[in-house]
C-alpha cells in the first residue's frame, strides 16, 4: 500500500536537511525557497523579511536548511521534530545551550555563527561548514526576528574572559587527578556518575528549558556538543549549559584540600593514595577566602586553575574510551591496567 505523503513528510524533510548538510549552500547561486513559502511565515517577520535583502537571503536559507526540524515559525517543531529524540531549539524563547555568554543570557553573533559551522555533536543539528560566511551571517539575522528578546535593549550580552589557549601543563597526572577531586567535591558526580558516564543519582530527574527529559553529557562518549578542544570544553564549565550550571570563581574557588574527607568518604582507598598528593597541594579554605579578600589576581588564578583541572580529567575520560592503539598514552596518566592508575571501568568507589 502507498504512504501517504503526510507519513512521509519528517523522512523527506530529514533527508533533504541531510543533503544540504554535505552539500551546503552554493557559492555561485542564491538559495531558493524548499519546504515552506514566504506567505506561511508569521505576518511581522514576513514584513521584515520582504523589506531587507539580507533577511531575504536569511529566509531563503533557512527555508532550504532549517524549516524542516525548526518550522517555518521557529519554534522547534517543524515536520521532522517528532521523529528527533533530542528536540530542535525552539527560536522563539531567544534560549540557547551554547554560548560564550552566561547562563540566562543571549549568545553572541559568534557563538551562533559557531553552532552553524560546526553543528551539535551527538544531536541531529548537522555541521555546515561549507556554507559560505555571507549566508551563516544572513541566516543568523533571520533566526533573531523569532524572539522579541534580540530588540530588547534590557537584554545583556556580556562576553565571559575565556583564554587563547590552554596551558602547557594540561595533559599531566597532576592535572587529571585534581580535576578528578574537583569533579567529585563540585558534586558533578550526582548527575555525571562516579565515572562520568552519565549515570549519577540525579541524572534521570533532569529538564531543559522546555521540559523536555535531558541526560547527562557521557563523558566517555565521543566529542561534546559545544566543540571537543579544551577551549571548548573550558567554554562550556564557565558559561554553563541548563541544566548545567555555569562554574565561576565563586564555585570553582571552593576545590580546596579541606574537601578531602568529603571526597574521600566515597574513594576507595586506592584512590585516595593515587590523588592524595595532588590534593594534598591544593591551598587551604582559609588561604582562598584570604586571596579573594586581599589579592583577586591570586583568588581568580586558583579557581581558573580548578577549571583547567576539570577539563583535564574529562579529557582523560574519552581518552579511557578509546582502544588502547589509539589513545594519547605518552601524554596522560597510563591506562586503566596500569599500576598507577585505577580502571575507570570499574568506579574505585562506593558512591552510586
């Protein structure tokens, strides 16, 4: 029997956006309208889009690259959003996971022209690294007539300080075995897991934006959605991604070695040995309360450190999870097997 074309609609629209995802944009000609027409769009964005070139062009993209998953109202359900498990962005909100801004805020013109480029690992949200910059531009400036919040001049913007580069020392035992004691006296255990799987206690009670069930990014599970570089990764702990909160100074300050039986109640002790003297380098509470009062530039120093170390151990975590030929090994503590280190396989603790 013959499907009816309402039936076949998501799969032709995620084939088409599949398409255009390898192929991209043509640089020699302008794209034209495919899945929706200028006419279904609300009527105050269809008088704005007619009175601009570049919301034109912004249009005509959208309409061949994105209608499909974000509808031609933005609002993240457009014919193959049923048939997606992680649910596209919804425009309309002005919310959005990845930026270079905080928690709450909007993302820069950059961070959207990034998500573009490079898409949503682990998401349908594909790369469009093809797609020439004049139409990622123009396509950015159509998404922002979805939400009244872009014209909102109470709207902040505010670019968190992030580094040009990573440190030298990142890919060290030291830096994976404090940011192992970070990552568990920063509680991201209780939805990450014991051994960043995913799994913690409260993985299963998460919610975006809209309500809908979201699950714990699994560390041993190729790249991040929000890029898989340290800087990335970085990006990502100190801007925040809901329901993950975003790590400042005022949060990653607090990893001192007085969190050592608190963190150590749930090591067995074979870890405790193996991170013990890295711990054990950490400063003191009193020391960090007395930078933070009296010396900031030494206060803001400890907590970025804190945050490298975080990056440093989920770094190492999708290393373990690679074949042992194809890890990193000259660079980072040896592999679970090895004298020194424990498996990550089987959590050297009790929590869980």
């Amino acid at each position: 029997m013959t499907k009816p074309l309402a039936y076949l609609a998501p799969t032709l629209a995620i084939s088409i956006a599949c398409l255009v995802a390898i192929n991209g944009c043509s640089r020699d000609t302008q794209p034209t309208e495919t899945i929706a027409t200028m006419a279904e769009l609300p009527e105050n964005i269809r008088a704005s889009v007619v009175a601009s070139p570049e919301l034109k062009l912004g249009f005509a993209v959208y309409s061949r690259n994105c209608v499909g998953c974000h509808g031609i109202k933005g609002d993240g359900v457009g014919p193959a959003a049923v048939r997606l498990i992680i649910k596209p962005r919804n425009f309309t909100t002005g919310e959005f996971k990845f930026r270079s801004t905080p928690n709450g805020q909007l993302p820069l013109d950059e961070d959207l022209n990034r998500t573009i480029r490079q898409g949503l690992k682990g998401s349908s949200m594909p790369s469009f690294q093809f797609m020439p910059e004049r139409e990622r531009n123009a396509v950015i400036a159509f998404i922002k007539q979805y939400s009244p919040k872009w014209t909102d001049k109470t709207q902040k913007r505010e670019r968190v300080i992030l580094p040009s580069s990573a440190p030298d020392n990142l890919l060290t035992e030291e830096r994976v075995w404090r940011g192992r004691f970070a990552y568990i006296g920063m509680g991201c255990h209780n939805c990450h897991g014991m051994t960043g799987r995913g799994d913690g206690p409260s993985a299963f009670a998460l919610e975006d934006d809209w309500g809908n069930p979201v699950r714990p990014y699994n560390y041993h599970r190729g790249a991040p959605k929000g890029g898989s570089t340290p800087l990335d990764i970085y990006r990502t702990f100190r801007t925040g991604v809901t329901p993950m909160p975003n790590y400042q100074s005022s949060t990653l300050g607090l990893v001192t070695r007085d969190l050592k039986p608190t963190v150590f109640n749930l090591l067995v002790p074979q870890e405790q040995k193996l991170i013990e003297p890295y711990v054990d380098s950490l400063a003191t509470m009193d020391e960090v309360m007395q930078w933070q009062e009296k010396s900031p530039e030494r206060y803001e120093a400890y907590s970025d450190d804190r945050a490298w170390d975080l990056v440093a151990y989920t770094l190492w975590l999708r290393e373990q999870s690679k074949p042992v030929g194809e890890r990193s090994a000259a660079i980072w503590p040896h592999h679970p097997g090895a004298d020194s280190s424990p498996s990550t396989d089987t959590p050297p603790s009790t929590g869980n």
